[in-house]
C-alpha cells in the first residue's frame, strides 16, 4: 500500500450471489499491508476468510 490516500486507506467486503451485504472499514494510516486467506467451510456456500494488517 504505497503512495498517497487522500480518503484514508479502506478494507471493503462483499457478501452474497450478488454482492447484496458490503461491509467497509477505515484502516490506519500506519498500516502497509494485509494478508487475506480464505478455504472452504463445512457448510455448503460457507467460505471462512482472516484478514491480518499491519
């Protein structure tokens, strides 16, 4: 995440077929980078994400 953010740095999340439910969320200035891993949950549909930044 390098360069200038005049709005802030932003995590966004969608959810659903059709993108029906997006979540957002302002990230510190200080934060340079996020790792998202994402497998498959027991369930059918069900994917399971954890997102680290730092």
């Amino acid at each position: 995440m390098h360069g200038p953010y005049p709005e802030g740095k932003w995590l966004q999340c969608s959810y659903g077929m059709l993108n029906e439910i997006v979540l957002s969320r302002r990230l510190d200035d200080s934060i340079t980078v996020c790792t998202i891993e994402g497998k498959k949950g027991g369930k059918a549909g069900q994917n399971v994400f954890s997102v680290e930044c730092r």
